[in-house]
C-alpha cells in the first residue's frame, strides 16, 4: 500500500509530552494518520520518505496537540442564545427541557452536531466527547464529518425522543455502543445525564458494564450547591456518596463541573481516580459555583476542560476555555501561580485524552500517536513580541489565530479555510432551524 507522508514545520513544536518540551526548527513527520517522528529540520531531507512527502511550512507558527473538549452536548448549538442570564434549574426545567422535547429528532441531532464540529475544528479542537439524545445519528456524523468523537450514551429516568424509560435507555446505548465500535474516529461512553435525573438501579447496572466493557462514564456531578443540598435533603446523601456506593468513583469516571467539593470528597476522588472535566464558562454563565481546580490539581488529580453546549457558554472555543480556567484558578485560589500556562495547557489537550482513555492515541505530539494537529500563527499583533510560545498560546492568542488542523492526519483546516467542510451550507442550515424554533 503506498503511504501518505506529510511533513510539517513549524517555528515551535510544543509538544505536551511528559517533560513538556517545545521543540525549536523542528519537523514533524505524519505517515497516514500517525506522528512517526520528530526530526530537526536541518535532518528532515535525510528521511528515506523526504522525497515523496508534502512539505508544509509554517513560519511563525506553533504546532501543538489538537484540543481536547471533554463535555459537550454538541447538537445544542442549535439553541445557542435561545435562553439566557438564567439560573441552572430555571433555565433546564423552563426552556431547555421543553425545546428539547418539542424539536429534537435526528434531523436536529445532526444538524447541530455539524454547526458544533465546524465551530470546534475552526478553533483548534480535534476530539470532542459528547452528551446527547440520538447518539447514532451523532455518531454517524461524527463519523462522516471526520471528527474525532466519544459518544455519550445517553441514560436518564425520563421519557424523551430516544427512550421512555431508564431500561429502553440502556437497552439502546449498549446497542449504539455495538454498532459504533465500527467507526474508527467514534468511541463511546456511557452518559447518565446526572445523580438528580438517574435513579439508583440504572446507575448500578453502568457501572457494572463500565467496568466489563472498560467504557468511560461521563456524568454531570455537584454542579451546584442547590443540587447538592436538595439531595442531602431528599435522601440524607451528598450525590457523590451514593455514586460512590454505587461503585462509579473510578478513574472510568468523568465527572463533570464539581463545584461543590468538601474535604473528603476531593481526597475520595484523588484517591479513586476520577477525572474532573471543568467547564469554567458554563459554570460562570449560569452561577452555578467555582470547581476548586488549584487544589485538585495540587491533589494529583487529572482536571480536564470542557465548553459545555453552546446554549450555556455560548461558545465552544476551547482556546478561550483555557484562559478561562486559568485566570479562574488564580483568582478564586488568590495564587498568581495557580494554573500555570503549562497546566492551562494540558487540562485542554493530553488531561483530557487520559480521561477518556485515550492518552496513548491523542492529547501530545509523540512518535506513534494519531495525527491530531492543530497549528496556531503567533506573527498577530497581539501575540508579538514573542519570548515564549506557551505563554502566548495560553494568555495571548485567539482560536481565529487557528490556522491549520489535522484529525487523524487528514487536514480538516488549511490557511484559515476548511478543507471538508462547507460553512455556508451549515450556517444556512442553523438558520433554517433559528427560523423554526423561533416561530
Ligand atoms: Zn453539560
């Protein structure tokens, strides 16, 4: 079989390796979907492959691990803006909840899976792990797009256009999870939407096939006080120590927002293992709390970055996710140091491939793993002068400084243009659906 080579230069190479070296005047050789090596420039030409490999040169710019966005309910970029500057509770139960019920299909699914990839894949981010109803139709065109996705099977109590109950919910997302083990850039992930949505018996059954499938659990948790206090009232427990009886506090978890965390609950999950997906935006946009990621992180424990969807953030750029978290971090923590530009960093790229089980595929820039690649041009005037290409990515760049992206080595954005797909058609899409709902 003849093999693809590409051959990418750029000024800086940052790679997110375990030292986290940022590799100066070097090349990064792609052959079909994988990084086989990194070579200094001034060495390339002596590759056998040099010669039948296109060259892509990229002067001021850096080359990093594509982005990681760990929760997302993609399709809910069609309700971008639809509801606002509302609480958590009143926002769901009030609007979202009942334009859910009215409007999403498959149609829908797919429709605004397409809007959210191409907002992803324009601002740097090359895999994204999902919540949604219609998880096929999320998958397929997941598949199709050429978006690399974990789909979240989606589990609650009550009925929806996917299922009536948590047993036709389950019965179906083990079925998703069987037909799309097919998909090469399409895993998935069990997705009980919350502890308050998800009774007892449904989330035992997860976590026993979580642990015999090896699936992630993708879950929001403690995203607010209120949800925490209404639990203790109803049942005498804090949420995370019934999922904890419940055998899910393990590193298969991916807890999602966490702004509720006593002591022992943030040594508990340390020591378990779970992965925390901090979602700064959403959090801040609807006052759900602050997650206390300086400490987690001083814990050891693997903090990971999601947008959330776009109707609570109300954007889905990973890059602004970031600095978010960052500067969050610092201010909440009163620690300057907190959150460094480096930990910013791999809470958006290789934290959030360790949570879904993929750190040795994605998430760096090493011999062996898939080309997931993105390519940042720091010659704007907001990113010079440039001591340092890691501060900059992580306080100073724009995602509209994302120039190139590779997913598993085919380019999906070249010189700021989309290689696959068409943007009109899909905005013309949104607006079609803006127009519906709207009426
Ligand atoms: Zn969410």
């Amino acid at each position: 079989m003849q093999h693809r080579y590409q051959i990418i230069q750029a000024d800086w190479t940052v790679t997110v390796n375990a030292d986290f070296e940022v590799l100066h005047d070097f090349s990064v050789v792609v052959e079909d979907n994988r990084i086989q090596t990194l070579i200094a420039n001034d060495q390339v030409m002596e590759l056998p492959c040099y010669t039948q490999a296109e060259i892509i040169s990229l002067p001021g710019c850096a080359l990093m691990p594509g982005l990681v966005n760990s929760h997302t309910h993609a399709s809910m970029s069609l309700f971008r803006g639809l509801a606002d500057d509302l609480p958590l509770m009143q926002w769901l139960t009030d609007h979202i909840w009942p334009a859910e019920a009215r409007w999403v299909d498959a149609e829908f699914t797919a429709d605004g899976f397409r809007l959210a990839a191409a907002e992803m894949i324009r601002s740097g981010t090359t895999c994204l792990s999902d919540m949604f109803y219609c998880p096929d139709e999320a998958a397929r065109c997941a598949q199709q797009i050429g978006m690399r996705s974990v789909i979240g099977l989606i589990v609650l109590d009550f009925p929806s256009v996917w299922a009536q109950n948590a047993d036709e919910y389950l019965h179906k997302a083990l079925a998703v999870h069987d037909e799309i083990r097919e998909l090469p850039l399409v895993s998935s992930a069990f997705a009980p939407h919350a502890p308050y949505t998800v009774s007892d018996e449904p989330l035992r059954q997860i976590a026993m096939y979580s642990s015999e499938l090896d699936v992630p659990v993708h879950m929001h948790v403690h995203e607010t006080a209120a949800e925490v206090a209404e639990a203790q009232q109803k049942t005498g427990q804090r949420p995370l120590e019934r999922l904890d009886q419940l055998n899910l506090l393990n590193p298969n978890l991916i807890a999602v927002h966490m702004t509720e965390l006593d002591e022992f609950e943030i040594e508990r999950v340390a020591e378990a293992g779970v992965n925390i997906a901090h979602c700064p935006e959403s959090n801040l946009k609807l006052a759900s709390g602050i997650c206390p990621v300086s400490t987690l992180l001083d814990r050891g424990v693997n903090v990971c970055l999601g947008t959330d969807g776009a109707a609570s953030n109300n954007d889905l750029d990973l890059l602004g996710e970031m600095r978010t978290a960052a500067m969050l971090a610092k201010g909440s923590s009163g620690n300057a140091s907190a959150c460094n530009a480096r930990q910013a960093i791999e809470m958006a790229t290789i934290n959030g491939a360790r949570a879904l089980g993929m750190a040795d595929q994605i998430g760096s820039i090493e011999p062996g793993k898939l080309a997931d690649l993105i390519a940042l041009d720091l010659t704007s005037l907001n990113t010079q002068p440039l001591y340092d290409p890691v501060a900059q990515i992580a306080y100073a760049a724009s995602s509209r400084q994302v120039s190139h992206v590779w997913i598993d080595g085919v380019p999906q954005l070249r010189d700021f243009e989309f290689c696959q797909l068409d943007s009109d058609e899909i905005i013309a899409t949104a607006a079609g659906w803006a127009n519906k709902i709207k009426s």
